[in-house]
C-alpha cells in the first residue's frame, strides 16, 4: 500500500461512511476522500420513517459516528457536494462546482433514491418522498393529531410511517394497487397480519388502487383521486412506491449494470480501479446462487467490509445471512434470508397472540427464509439454519412444543 495512493468514495450513506471508517480501522494509509451530497456526516436512514418522525431523538442520535471523527480519522469529508462524471481513463471524478479530483481507486456508494409517481398533480406542495433526512424533517411538520395522511403504498416504509402516523394521531388512509400489503416483500400469512393490525388501530387500507391524479387547492394537495373515480380527501401524501438504484454516474462512465452496478463477491464492478457497495450495486449470493439487489444496512456494512478488505489486502469476510428489520407500532419484525426456491410455507405459532415466525422451505427441507413477528429466539435459529443449510421437517418445525434450539442445532 502506497501512501500516496488516494481512495474517492462517492456517497456518504451508511455505505458509505462504514467504508471510509473500515478502510482506516483496517489500515488505509493512503488518502481518503468521502463525498456527500447532503449536508449532514453520514446518518442511520431507518429510524427516519420510525423515531425521528414522532420527534425521537436528535441528529447526534442519528450520526453513524460524531462529525468530529472523519477530521481526527485523516478523512477528508465534502458535504453538499455532488458528483458530475467519472473519467476512468484519467481515475479521475468531476464535482459540480468544476474541481477534479483524482483517485487510484474509486468506491461507488450512491445508494438509491425514491420511485416518483408521474401523475397529474404530483407537483403539489404537501407530496412528499422519504430517503433523507430533509424528506423527514418535511413530513415531520405534516404529522400532527387530526391530520389526514394520504400514503401511496403498502411497502415497508409506507406501513411505518403509517404507524408513525396513527401513533402522533393522524387520519392514515394507505392506497396500494396490489391485491395485498407487502405484495412484493412478504408473504401472504405475514401481509394478512399487518394488514389486521393496521386495520385495528384505525388505518385505513385500500387494495387494487391505481392513482389517476393528485388534487389541490392554492397549489397545496387536498385530494387524490383514483381511476375508479374515488377521491380521498387529504393534508398531505407520501409517496412510497418503491426505490430504484442510482446508478447514472455508473452507467454514464459505462460500467456494467444491471437494476444496479453488477459487482462481486469483492465488491469490485467490471472496472479494477473502481468498487461499489450498497444499494447502488447489484450483487451474487451464492447461497441462492443468484445476483440481485438488495436494500438494507447490513447489505451496506458487509459490502463495505468487502471492498475496505479487498483495498487493504485482508482476507474477505465470510459471506452473510441477508437480514432485515421493520418496527410497526409495538411490532417488532425481523427477517433473515430470501425466499427463493420455496416448496413449502411453516407458520411457527399463532399470528392471532402476536408472535409467530413464518419459515419457508426449500423442497429438501433446507430453511431458506424466515420471517418472525416479536420472535427473537426464531428468527436468530432461522439465521444459523439458513447458514448452514439446516434441513428441517415441517412437522416439527410447526410443533410448537418442540425446542427452536433444538432444530437449529
């Protein structure tokens, strides 16, 4: 390792800031650059649609590390700064205020941002999206008692800030125009339950909706209308349908992508100066031996740790269990694994108590995903059984009297 030899990282998300604080925690002498496009060090996103919205906390609470590490760490730290191009013959990354910096290696975490809804009237004031904290602190002011919030899909990050939203005592009427809640991230036993938990604090769903256009007075929002000719009367709308991956830069620099920066086990793209993590990249896991994109932090720390290895010369970390979380209300979710090539469906306890775990089968058994509601002990037994490819019978999974410990072992 060159000390002379400078690391750019574009994207100063939980991507990556992890990767700037692992390259000097794994010794990266060299320079090191990180640079945000928004003014704020590197911060944690999920408590935005969570505690930040019902005014939890502070945004020292949020910082993934103090401001003062990146100065003492040697980083140097650009933020409100944005990336115009990539000129890969010359290493070299173009600002939008005009400088040029050059690097020898090239870290690409530019995370993804949100899908829009280009129907008449979505420039209203009062629509909103949440990916920053900017988009939190708008939808922050809009939530207060009585207040009618519109939500634009049944996703997770709708579904939360809709608790957030009943929990701060606003009207919530969600509109999704699948057949269920969590159409395309859930299972069906698992939709069914948050869609009854939703209903039941006053929430007010409506499937199979496809929205025509948004209606307002004096340039605010007041309404939206849907194709059947329904209007739902509102204060305010957040559109959550989806994030894509913000991938133009790699793309405009004709790097391979795919929905994503096609990278590999390294974290390294089709150019050998330049890496991507997060959820910009479009990623192998071997264990369901597929590519594809996941969103999620620990996605953004282990490619992280992939590429800050890789850059230092250390061996890879062991390839992780994908995981993921969601908090609604009391409910605490946690998912381990993907549910690909699933034979067969376990519901492990009764969803009526409040806490159950939903396992999905391979056809030999093999646990492929788990999805458990207020259920630690299984969901952290599906983690280990989805590494080491655990065979388990049906039968006894569903038992209930038989020990979750026991089957993992």
């Amino acid at each position: 390792m060159n000390k002379s030899e400078r690391v750019v990282i574009v994207g100063a998300g939980h991507a990556g800031g992890s990767a700037a604080a692992l390259l000097r925690q794994y010794g990266w002498q060299g320079l090191l650059t990180l640079i945000g496009a928004e003014p704020v060090p590197p911060y944690q996103r999920p408590p935005l649609s969570k505690a930040w919205l019902k005014g939890d906390g502070n945004l020292a609470d949020l910082l993934l590390r103090p401001a003062a590490f990146y100065q003492n760490s040697h980083i140097d730290f650009r933020a409100s700064c944005r990336v115009a191009a990539i000129d890969r013959a010359a290493r070299t990354v173009s600002l939008k205020t005009g400088e040029c910096l050059p690097y020898d290696h090239l870290i690409l975490a530019t995370g993804s941002h949100a899908r829009s809804l280009p129907v008449p009237g979505h420039n209203l004031a009062g629509i909103v999206e949440l990916r920053t904290l900017a988009d939190a602190d708008r939808l922050r002011t809009m939530l207060r008692p009585n207040a009618r919030i519109a939500i634009i899909g049944a996703g997770y990050i709708g579904l939360e800030v809709a608790a957030s939203a009943r929990m701060l005592g606003a009207e919530v009427v969600v509109i999704e125009r699948e057949s269920r809640v969590l159409a395309r991230v859930a299972s069906l036993p698992l939709a069914e339950f948050f869609h009854r938990h939703h209903a039941g604090v006053g929430v007010r769903i409506i499937l199979n909706a496809t929205v025509e256009e948004f209606c307002g007075t004096a340039g605010r929002v007041a309404e939206v209308r849907l194709s059947d000719g329904a209007a739902i009367p509102c204060d305010a709308v957040l559109v959550g349908v989806g994030a894509a991956p913000s991938d133009a830069l790699a793309r405009t620099a004709g790097l391979a992508c795919t929905n994503g920066i096609v990278v590999d086990l390294a974290a390294r793209t089709s150019d050998a100066a330049i890496h991507a993590i997060g959820d910009c990249t479009h990623r192998p896991l071997p264990r369901y031996n597929r590519t594809v994109r996941l969103e999620s932090v620990p996605n953004a720390i282990e490619q992280a740790k992939q590429a800050a290895a890789d850059l230092c010369g250390r061996a890879l970390p062991a390839p992780e269990v994908p995981w993921f979380w969601s908090d609604q209300y009391d409910v605490r979710l946690q998912i381990a694994g993907l549910p690909f090539d699933v034979a067969e469906i376990v519901v492990r306890g009764d969803p009526e108590t409040g806490s159950f775990a939903i396992f999905h089968l391979a056809a030999d058994g093999a646990v492929q995903a788990v999805e458990a509601v207020s259920a630690p002990a299984e969901f952290m037994a599906g983690r280990m059984m989805i590494a080491r490819r655990k065979q388990v019978v049906a039968a006894r999974l569903r038992d209930v009297s038989c020990s979750i410990r026991e089957l993992a072992a």
